[in-house]
C-alpha cells in the first residue's frame, strides 16, 4: 500500500520516492480516500510522476480511479526545456471526450408532462451505440473538420460565432495535422460526426433544481426552474484509433532515448521529438472531430426539443454555456514555482478550470471564472462551477471532470439489469432510452461515487466553486 501524507482536510501528499522525479498530489475527503487508497491507481499517480520532464506534482482528481496508464483523473504537466515527454495513455483512447451545455427558455413543465415523447424524439434524432453515425452534408469534408473543429462549422446553421468564443480553445485545438490521421481511424470516424458512442456517453436534460451562485448563474445563463441540455461525447472510433496507432510508436520512441517505463502504457516521446509531433497533431485533428462532433449532436437535438415540444428552435433561446475538454494534452502557459512557463498540460478525465482573469475565457465570464460542468450519474444530479484561482495555483487550471466509476463495469452488470435500471429511473420521473440495455446496467447510478462529494472536494481546495445543480428529466444513453 502506497504512504500517503494528509496534509489537510482535502489534500494527500504521495512523497517522492523510487524512480519518483515529484511528489504526487491527491485531493479527496475522508468519504472519497476509502474508496481510492488501495485502488492501483495511486500506484499509477507515482508512475507518472517518473515521467521525464514532469513539473509541480502528479495531481489526482477526486473522481480518480484506474484507468490507461494515467489514472482517470490525473493532471500532469511537463517542461518541453527539460526533457518533457507527451504520452498517449495521458490523454486516453477518447480524445476530447468531454461535455457541452447549452441553457434554454423551457421551464420544468414544459418538459415534465411530455417528457417520454421528448425521450423518444432525442432518440431517434441523435444516433447512439458502436459505430453508428448519420451522415451529414454539412460536414462531409473530414479535412476540414479535422483541421478546424468547430470554428469551420461557422455559417452552416450548426454553429454560431457565439457558440465558439463559448468553446475551449474557441472549437479548434491549434497545430492539428490532419495528414497525421491514418486511413483506419479516417474509416473509423467517417459518417459518426453528430452521433454519441457508447459507454458512458450521454445527452441529458436536465431542470436547474438549486443556484448557489446568483451573479455566476445570471452570467452562464442559468435560472432556477429552466431546462438544460447536457452533451457528453468524443472524438468516437477515429480519436480512439489515433490513440491505438501511436502507441507502439511511442513505446519504440521511449526507448530509443532511454526513457525507463514502470509501466509500458505510459509509451511516451520527448516533446522535441518527430514522434511527439506526429502525435500531437493527429490528437489535436482528432479533438477538433470532437468538437464538431458535439456541436452537431447538440444540433440535432436541440431541433428534436423544439419539435417535441411544439416550438421553432429559435424558441428554445437555446444558449451555449460552454463545451469543455476532459481529455486532452495541449500547451498552456502556467507559473511554476514563481515563474511563467509553457507546459505541455496532460488532463486525462480532467477538466480545464481556469480561474477569473484569465484572457483566454469570453469577456461575459472573465471576473467570474470558466464554466466547470460536472456531470454525475444518471439518477442524480450534475454540477456547474465556475474555476478559481487555486486551479491556477496548484492544479495548472484543472478540477474534476465527474464523478467517477466505483463499481467496475463487469460487477456493476451483475448487480441490475438494464431494464430494471430503466424502471427504477422512471420511477424517480426520469425517462430513459438507450441503444443498449447492457450499456444501462454498466452505468447504474450506484456504480458510480456520489458526484456531490467530488464537488465539495473541488470546493473546499479553493479549484472552482458551485454555481448551480442540475437534476435529469431525460437521459439518451450510447
């Protein structure tokens, strides 16, 4: 069992030792630290803090737990002067997997009382499952959105110029190589722009059951009552497949230069290196995907929402509040120890937190801080929060990104069926439809920490505070 040091009531030191170059950082309560102490993945908090490079600490998220070489959220960043590496297995095989949350004028009734016709029309306007997609002709020029994300959907009704000062990194990860891309993840990805995957993605609408933060919620467009829609999604088989054709080469790259691995799914290339080149700019074409992806699937259905519920879209006053990262590596410009310096940020289950100040965040959320959106599990609640200037002290602009699986899937199936999961749901007037009932089972609310607990924690470091609490009406599970 790994020794860790508590520092306070939510922070946990893992010292240097070994191989170690930092110290490792986790952030949990006492609630929180039964169920990650002798999980792996605080072994995996010390393998990364081997990795060449690394500066602060190895952070871990409060909804840590295993995961591909990093552990599910894990945060680390690396000094490209001293050797820094970037490594696939720090991102993950979802690249830009993260979430996107729009507000709208609908008020609780007008979703309460039609909500399982509203539950079918999502369903069958954004398709769900593996490997299922609907073509679109807007986005029929995969170069192009590969290179430009979101921001090249400006002008074809799917995506406004609001909605992009409203996405991180304004829709388009910069130095993406679409080149870079093979032809099997090209395959792999052609025809599944707008549509959700599987597993643990999702598209919700939510009510905003409390506001914690009146000036935060009125600047993000949130009011007590009204309705939300919630995108969770990624970069789907081409992203996945990205992540797949880089490994080997990053493990043969790691070696060439004498890198030692605890773990080979920690493959890594120096940052100088043609590999880590090759694989930025492919990770960042496949994150550009992402974000079209979610900018579509979004489209599709906010249009169902409104035919649902017997309006035009433009009735709907639907805003987007934001669409954010949990899975990506991208330079950033951060102090460490007292100075400026430009990192290589891996978030890996992590979300972007910047606090208020910070140039980068639209004008109309500056003096508040980032839209932070947490989502829970299905049954319960998610959270909005808004980053705060400990993120950028201590956690290189990064907070959590969920609540976190505590059950595996394989123990979370045996526990209930899919249709048994729906049932319950609907009993608590949550109308749910899904592509797979296995899927449901998976993700069970039970089988995942009460995402609340995760909140405080963020909370209580100073990282990024509540600004409201969103509650599920409809779910459409991959």
């Amino acid at each position: 069992m790994m020794q860790l040091e508590r520092l306070d009531e939510v922070r946990w030191r893992l010292p240097r030792h070994g191989a170690m170059r930092v110290d490792g950082m986790i952030y949990a309560d006492d609630v929180l630290m039964t169920h990650i102490r002798n999980d792996p993945c605080v072994q995996q908090v010390a393998n990364v803090a081997t990795l060449p490079g690394i500066v602060g600490h190895a952070l871990a998220m409060p909804d840590i737990h295993w995961g591909y070489g990093f552990p599910i959220g894990g945060v680390a960043a690396f000094d490209p002067d001293q050797g820094g590496v970037v490594s696939p297995g720090g991102v993950g095989y979802d690249i830009n997997c993260g979430v996107r949350l729009h507000a709208t004028h609908l008020e609780r009734e007008h979703v309460k009382k039609d909500r399982d016709r509203i539950a079918d029309a999502l369903a069958r306007a954004v398709p769900a499952g593996v490997g299922v997609g609907k073509p679109d002709a807007r986005v029929a020029d995969l170069d192009a959105i590969l290179a430009e994300g979101a921001r090249g959907l400006v002008g074809t009704g799917i995506v406004t110029q609001a909605d992009v000062d409203s996405i991180e990194e304004g829709g388009r990860i910069p130095g993406a190589v679409p080149e870079y891309v093979g032809d099997r993840a090209r395959q792999r990805g052609h025809g599944q722009i707008g549509s959700l995957g599987s597993g643990n993605h999702f598209l919700e609408l939510d009510v905003i059951a409390e506001v914690y933060d009146t000036e935060a919620a009125a600047r993000f467009g949130l009011m007590e009552g009204g309705i939300t829609l919630l995108v969770h999604s990624g970069s789907r088989g081409l992203g996945h497949q990205v992540c797949e054709d880089m490994l080997g080469v990053m493990l043969r790259a790691a070696a060439a230069v004498g890198i030692t691995l605890p773990d080979k799914q920690l493959a890594c290339a120096p940052l100088y290196s043609a590999e880590a080149k090759r694989y930025l700019g492919a990770m960042a074409a496949a994150a550009n995907f992402a974000f079209a992806n979610r900018s579509l699937i979004a489209h599709r259905a906010l249009n169902a929402l409104a035919a649902a519920t017997g309006r035009k879209k433009e009735d709907l006053k639907a805003r987007l509040v934001y669409d954010v990262c949990h899975n990506i590596a991208k330079y950033e410009e951060h102090h460490v120890d007292g100075r400026p310096m430009r990192v290589c940020v891996h978030r890996k289950g992590a979300t972007r937190a910047f606090g208020p100040g910070h140039a980068s965040l639209p004008a109309n959320y500056r003096q508040i801080g980032q839209p932070v959106i947490i989502p829970g599990d299905m049954g319960r609640y998610s959270y909005v929060l808004c980053g705060q200037q400990g993120a950028m002290d201590e956690t290189f602009g990064s907070a959590c990104h969920g609540a976190g699986r505590l059950l595996a899937r394989n123990r979370a199936k045996k526990l209930a069926s899919g249709k048994e999961v729906q049932k319950r749901m609907a009993g608590r007037g949550i109308a749910l439809r899904a592509a797979s009932m296995s899927s449901v089972s998976e993700e069970a609310p039970e089988a995942y920490k009460d995402v609340a607990d995760v909140v405080g924690v963020v909370e209580k470091a100073g990282i990024a505070r509540r600004v409201a609490r969103l509650e599920p009406l409809v779910v459409v599970k991959g």
